[in-house]
C-alpha cells in the first residue's frame, strides 16, 4: 500500500512532543513491512533543513482567501530516515523557526493543507490512503470531499489519528473564506460550537479516527474538551491503537547518545555507571534513588504540583532520595524549580529546555520516572523508561494505565497512582524508595520491564488493518 502521512512535526526533521516521534517512527516501519510510506511536513527552518540535500519536486499556485500564494514541495534526497520525505514552504507562513507558538497559526496550518491538497490534485496516481496527523491536518478531509476543485481526491480514504484532543484549532467563521471553493452545504461538517473546529472536522469527514491508545479511546467520550457528544456519534469509527517506540532509535545498548551502553543481562551495573554520570553532573548522591521528570512543563503533564510534591518528598524522606528535572512550560513553573535549587542543594537540580542528549542519559541513569499527567493519550516516556530499566511513577490515565502494571499486582514492575496530587505522587515516591531498598526485587522489575516488546512491528499491522477495512 502506498501511505501518505501529513503532519505538522516529525522527529528528527521538527519536534515539540509525541506527535513527532511518532510520524518519524511509524512510517520507516511501515516500509520495512513493505509499504510504500511518505511524510509531508511545513518547511520550518530547521537545523534538520540546512544539514541535508533536497530536490524541488513540485511548484504550485493556491490562495487562502483572497491571498494567492507560491508554494513549493521539496524531497529529501538520500531517503535516510527510511522513507520518503517531504517538505512544502510558503514564504511568510512556514519559513519560520519554531512549529507552534505564532498569533497567525491558523493561517499558517490552513495554507499549508490547501497546498498540500492542490499538490495531490496534481499527481499522476492516487495513494491508498491519505493519513492525517492532529488538527493541523484535520481539514484535509473535508476539503478532499467538498472543495470542487480537489473533487479528484474524494475516493482516497482518509484516516484522522488524535495524538492530543485538548488542542482542536479553533477558527471564527469569519476565516471561512481561507478555505477553497467548498460546498456550502456542507457547513456542518465544518462547524461545532458555532466556529470551525478543524479536529472536529476531521473526525467528521475521515474514513476512520484512531487514538493512540485504547484507554484513551473510551476516555475522549468522557471527556474530549468539548468534542465528548461528537466521540460517541462516531465511536462507530474509532480505533484505539497503542503507539509504539523506535527500538532502534531508543537501545541502551546501542544509543548513540551513552558512553556506558547496557542490556538485561547487565542492567544493574550498567545503569549504575549511567547514574555516577548524570549524578556527579549535577551535584546529586548517587548512592540514593534518584527520580527524574522529562517533558513539558505544563498542566496537562500535572507539572504544577511536582514543586510541593518533590519538597514534600525529599522533607519526609529526610534527603534520602534525588530529583532531576528537565523540561520547559509554563513560567511560573519554571520560576518555582529554579527557586529550589540552591535550599535543596544536593538532592535537586533542574535544567530548563530540552536537550535530547541528556533524556536519554536520564532515561539510562534514573532509577525513576515521574509521570502524573492529568491527560496522557497515550505516552511514550514511560516506554522509553522502561526500556532503560527505570522504573516508571504514572498516574492511571489513558496510555499509562495500558502499558504500565502496578507492583501490587501480579508480574506488576511499575508504580499508578489514581490522582494528580502531591500527596498520591508522595506517597508513590515513598513506595518507590521502598522497593528500592530491595535490590533483588528491584533488578527483577528492571529486567521484566526491559523484556516487554513496544517496538512498532505488530503496530504497524495494525494500522494496516484499518487502512484495508476502508476498501
């Protein structure tokens, strides 16, 4: 089958989160399946862009509204990511640093699927299946089905898959006209809540809707951000599907990003070598357990009670136990890290940003991980944890309670918790300095949680089976 995927990051080319590694992954072993698999992204201005050789493979003319538009779609030359990939710019809309962030969003998001589907219009054969990825494509559908002028594209299926439901795309109708041609009829398949909801769209008019996990599948009924009534109309169509992770990229026995690399057969000392390094770096004991946070700092990942819950922690552990935090958000968050640092000398430490080479070293040095999100679709950190032998801390929530089994069941290797609290993190940290104690029980859940297999092979089979359903 021939695959397009669309999508507004894809690891290593631009990423902010999980959508991106999972649009970098899926793809690549879907080829190794032998798929033909192809990604079309926004030409931001990456490091990724300037380090690598391109050809033009497309010039086009579109419009958004009364604004007429060159783009241009340019190809990776070598194929090193395993796949195909392009690019599309459009001069003062994608040529631009950063994915997100910029007052004009909307029109930057919306021109780039209008080119992309004036491009497809252009092909001289059609794919088997248009893949969208999030709201940034989630118009794709609508206007594959009801602009006139790409009404060649409207036996292609499509599928929507939800990485995040809490950012839709919202739009005043007023920007109706940034849309080509369309079937006025059809406002509905455009409108809820009175504005145009590109997610909700996208649900609508695609052939079929997956999540990236099952839990999170039953989850967006409940509670969507206001799509919940639109989830359960059109839960008829809706597949949850269990994000796996690149093992290639993610193998502390082979990651590029170690000096002590490590397997099952030798994870203790190996990660013990890890946490001298990540310990000695940022002043820490590394005789204590050591806990680590990676991610956005923001409330969707609960990083705004980690503050008082890890005070709270090293306070009624005595100092007995380490924290680690990496990531970026929200500013007062930020502010209250940076303000611990000096009082809990020693057994705190915080870098603000993202640096890809540290999480994989605190992914191989960190005895724990910390994960309390109040939504987590599905979760991919708490794979790569387990992966490196780390323990992950989660809270019961969407992909987390899929993948991770509590201790106190049977064969269970993690630790849940059912509340974003300081408190159920607290008393969680507590239940992990216990079993730390305990090496042999520790060096047991290590190995059980390296053994199990989330690699993207039997995900990819799954995929194929929606994309063959909608024949």
């Amino acid at each position: 089958m021939e695959i397009i995927h669309v999508s507004a990051e894809c690891y290593p080319v631009a990423k902010a989160g999980g959508l991106g590694d999972v649009v970098g992954a899926l793809p690549k072993y879907q080829v190794k399946a032998g798929h033909i698999a192809k990604v079309v992204m926004p030409m931001y201005r990456t490091k990724f862009l300037y380090e690598n050789d391109w050809t033009v493979d497309f010039k086009g003319q579109a419009n958004l509204g009364n604004w007429f538009f060159d783009y241009t779609v340019i190809k990776e030359s070598s194929n090193k990511l395993g796949y195909d990939l392009y690019l599309i710019d459009i001069n003062g809309l994608l040529d631009r640093q950063k994915i997100y962030g910029y007052d004009d969003d909307a029109e930057r998001f919306t021109a780039f699927q209008i080119a992309f589907v004036n491009w497809m219009i252009h092909w001289e054969h059609q794919p088997d299946v248009i893949h969208c990825h999030d709201y940034h494509t989630g118009l794709i559908p609508f206007m594959m089905q009801y602009c006139y002028d790409y009404n060649g594209l409207k036996r292609i299926p499509s599928v929507i898959t939800i990485h995040n439901a809490q950012y839709q795309g919202w739009m005043g109708w007023e920007k109706s006209r940034y849309i080509p041609r369309w079937d006025l009829w059809k406002r509905g398949m455009l409108d809820w809540n009175d504005n145009i909801n590109p997610l909700a769209s996208g649900i609508k008019c695609a052939s079929k809707v997956t999540t990236v996990s099952w839990s999170y599948m039953d989850e967006l009924r409940i509670s969507s951000n206001g799509l919940e009534k639109l989830f359960e109309f059109e839960r008829g169509k809706c597949v949850g599907i269990l994000n796996g992770i690149d093992n290639e990229v993610w193998n502390p026995a082979t990651d590029k990003y170690l000096e002590h690399h490590f397997s099952v057969k030798n994870v203790a000392t190996g990660k013990k070598k890890n946490k001298a390094v990540l310990c000695e770096r940022f002043g820490l004991d590394a005789d204590k357990p050591l806990f680590v946070f990676i991610g956005r700092l923001v409330g969707e990942k609960a990083a705004d009670i980690l503050p008082y819950a890890i005070r709270l922690a090293i306070e009624q552990t005595q100092g007995q136990a380490s924290f680690l935090v990496l990531g970026s958000g929200e500013t007062a968050v930020e502010w209250e890290f940076q303000q611990m640092t000096e009082p809990y000398k020693g057994v705190f430490n915080v870098v603000i940003g993202y640096d890809e080479t540290l999480s994989h070293l605190m992914y191989a040095g960190a005895d724990f991980l910390l994960m309390p999100s109040r939504v987590e679709p599905c979760g991919l950190n708490q794979m790569y944890s387990m992966r490196y032998g780390t323990v992950p801390i989660v809270r019961s929530t969407g992909g987390l309670q899929d993948t991770v089994v509590d201790m106190g069941d049977p064969d269970g290797f993690g630790i849940r918790f059912n509340h974003a609290t300081p408190e159920d993190v607290n008393y969680s940290i507590g239940r992990a300095v216990s079993v730390y104690q305990d090496s042999t029980h520790m060096e047991w859940m290590r190995k059980r949680m390296m053994q199990i297999d989330h690699s993207w092979e039997s995900t990819v089979d799954e995929y194929t089976n929606v994309y063959k359903s909608l024949k």
